[in-house]
C-alpha cells in the first residue's frame, strides 16, 4: 500500500476539500477571456484579475501562517473554504471592473488560508521519512482540482452560460466544505519549545532583530523560494492565464480536428486539465524518489529541465500537436518541484514553525503566480506569445544553475553557527545531518 492508513486520515478529506474548491478559479483561467462583455471588463483587465487575488495573498500568507501556528489548523481550512465558495457565486452576480475586482481579492484571501493550512497540516504529520510522499500526494488533490475545474467551468460556460457556470462551481466547492467538516482531523501545531535567549521588546532594536532573524534562515529555504517563484510565474501565471488567448491567435475561435470542431474555451479548458493530469504523476514520483534518494535536489533539477524543455516545445510550436506536448512537459516540472520543494522546506523548518515557513513560501509562489499575468499580457500586445514562452524556458533554466549550489549552502550555512550555542531551531531538523538534505542512516 503506498499510503498508510494514517497518512489516509489526513489526505483523504485534505485532499478532497482542496480539490474541490478551486473549481471557480479554475472556470475563470478557462473562459475570462472570452467572457469579457458578461462580466463586463477589458481584455487589458483580464491580467489583473487573474492576479489580483494572488496580490492579497503575498502579505495575506504570511498573516496566514502565523495564525495557523497560533489558532490551529482545522477552524482556519473550514473558513478558507467557506470564503471561496462565497467568492465563487459572487462571479455570477458582479458586472465590471470593481466588482469583479472585490470579488477576486476575496478568493485570494480564502486560498491564503486553504493553501498555507493545508500544507502546515501535511508537514506537521508527517516526518522525514515519507515527507516527500505525502507532499506529493497532497499535490496529486490539487492537480485533481485543476484538472476537473477547467472542463467542467469551461464546457458549462459553452453550453449553460458563464454565470450559471460558476453557480454550479460554488456548488460543488460546498460538498468539499461538508467533507472538511465532517472527517478533516483537528491536526495542531506541536508546542514551541521555550526559547534559549530572551530579547526585551524594544521597538528602537527591531532592524536589529530582523537582520539576525534573516541570517538564522537557512539559505537552502531561500533558494528554495526562488525556485517555488519562478515556477509559478512560468507555470500558474503566465502559462495558465495565457492558453486560451494563445489558441486564439493561432487558430481563431474555433478548431478543427478532423470532423470535430472544438470552441476555444473548451479546448482551453482541455488543455489546462492535461497540465493537471501530468501535475498528478510528477507530484508523487519526485516526492517518492527523493524520499528514496535521501537527497531532494537532484530531483529538482531533472524537474527544471524538463519544465525548460516544454516552454521550449510550445514557442517553437508549428502546429496543435505540439501545444499539448509542451503543455504536458511544463506539468510534469511543475508538479514535481512543488511536492518536493514543499518537502525541502519540511526537512529544513521546526514543526511549531511549518505555518509561517509554508506562508512564506506561498508568499514567494503567489509573487510570482501574481506577476505573471501582468508580465504576459503586457508582452502579448507587443510580441508574439512564443517568444514569451522563449522568455519562460531562459527564466527557469536560470533555477538549474542556482540548485548546483544547494550543497555548498547547506556547508556554509554549518559553519556560520557554533556547535551548541546559538543555533536556529528551525535549521537541521531531526534525523538529518547538518549541512545536507540526506537522512542519517538508522542507528548512525
């Protein structure tokens, strides 16, 4: 059995409620662009909304964090859920800009919430040994969720009309929100341990004790933030909010395949539901081979590469064949590194800390998911979208150079501390030894 029972505990309503909720979000990637007279916005104002709610969340995660770390994780998840599906319905009844604009930050504080707690809850029950399985896992629900959401959102947009759509969409959010409630365990941040040195709160020192704070962060997190940004800019936003405006160029509203023709928000909607899938293989194959490895990063840098070789793919495409090809490449990358970057940051973080660390690297994801769409549709008018996706395999080939230096952080980070005495505790965590990511072999 790859998941024990108790790792089922967790993953089963976690997953499930996760899932479900991004089916209104996920509608809008789909259809926006070519529902602009519905609800009653430009084409120039679709990147905004597609990354507005991803603004909020950059200051929105972190508060996120610390309150999961302070109030618990369960009460928090049920009100993130309740938060979307409010959102989600509010889609069907807004029409112009500042509306449709509330209606999208009030999404963003809602997945502040399900995504920071829900990541928190993996970490804390789960250990060095299967951290890398169960972050893996966890993001299998989420591509679940991405995959089922544009199919559904986009053929119930063609066929009933957008606003009946997302009605349908809150809906089923709902059932997630009733799973939640009912079988979702109440999982709490382990108690802190007393601190080793007290500083008196003095507001004139706080430059002071935010540098020291900033040098006690293992670097190894830093980089692993740069990367979790950089494949959220490519990926959830400039890849996602772009697809169906790039079938509309190349190949107008409608495609033909064979006898088959296909509207572009269906396509559309197919084509973000394969990234999905292939998110749902790359998650748990790279969370379970560098679980095996014992080491996270080479697995991190083949995910790069292939992510390189998809962005690639889709800018020299010459024909439909080759935009689910490259849209499929991208996938794989991005769900392998988020489970294993997740795991990093678990190996890497103390257990009474995992909410504010995770917020902090949702805070990274959501900067780069959020600048994205801006970035693209501020290009689109001026370039052909294929050099912004030629754009997108040089950025994150950039991660790959920056990972050959994972170890040597890891051995600087070692010697700046002396052996006892001052140590952040965030820093090794137990059962690894300082200066890697490799587990210490049983009975060492």
């Amino acid at each position: 059995m790859i998941l024990s029972r108790q790792e089922l505990r967790l993953l089963l309503p976690l997953g499930t409620a996760l899932a479900l909720s991004l089916t209104g979000d996920s509608t809008l990637y789909a259809v926006l662009p070519n529902q602009l007279a519905v609800v009653g916005i430009s084409l120039g104002a679709v990147g905004v909304m597609l990354g507005a709610n991803r603004i909020i969340r950059i200051p929105g995660n972190l508060i996120a964090g610390a309150l999961n770390d302070r109030l618990g994780r369960k009460r928090l998840y049920l009100v993130g859920l309740s938060l979307g599906i409010l959102s989600t319905v509010s889609y069907s009844f807004v029409h112009g800009f500042w509306l449709l604009l509330a209606a999208r930050l009030l999404w963003g504080i809602a997945w502040a919430l399900i995504n920071v707690g829900g990541y928190a809850m993996v970490l804390d029950w789960s250990t060095s040994a299967n951290r890398g399985r169960m972050t893996g896992f966890y993001q299998v629900a989420y591509m679940v969720g991405l995959s089922i959401s544009p199919i559904l959102g986009g053929t119930l947009t063609d066929v009933l009309g957008f606003r009946t759509a997302v009605r349908i969409c809150a809906a089923v959010s709902a059932i997630g929100l009733a799973v939640a409630f009912v079988a979702l365990p109440d999982v709490r941040p382990p108690a802190a341990e007393p601190p080793k040195v007290t500083v008196q709160p003095n507001p004139r020192r706080w430059p002071r004790a935010l540098a020291g704070f900033l040098r006690r962060i293992d670097r190894r997190i830093l980089l692993a933030g740069y990367i979790y940004l950089t494949i959220f800019f490519v990926s959830n936003g400039v890849l996602m909010s772009t697809v169906s405006l790039y079938l509309g160029q190349r190949w107008g509203t409608s495609i033909s395949l064979g006898k088959v023709v296909i509207g572009v928000s269906s396509l559309a909607g197919v084509m973000l539901a394969l990234r999905a899938s292939l998110g749902i293989l790359g998650g748990p194959v790279a969370g379970i081979l560098s679980d095996r490895l014992g080491n996270r990063w080479p697995v991190a840098r083949v995910a790069i590469l292939v992510g390189v070789a998809g962005f690639v793919t889709l800018a020299t495409a010459r024909g439909i064949g080759a935009v689910p090809a490259g849209v499929a490449l991208v996938s794989l990358s991005a769900g392998a590194l988020i489970a294993v970057l997740a795991a990093v940051v678990g190996d890497l973080a103390a257990g009474n800390r995992s909410g504010i660390t995770m917020g902090g690297m949702a805070t990274a994801g959501d900067i780069g998911s959020a600048t994205g769409p801006l970035f693209a549709y501020a290009l689109a008018s001026a370039l052909d979208l294929r050099w912004v996706y030629l754009l997108c395999a040089v950025l994150l080939a950039s991660c790959l150079l920056a990972t050959l230096g994972s170890r040597r952080l890891g051995q600087a980070q070692a010697t700046q501390q002396e052996p006892g005495a001052g140590r952040a505790e965030h820093s090794i965590p137990a059962g690894f030894v300082e200066g890697s990511s490799e587990p210490e072999p049983e009975g060492s």
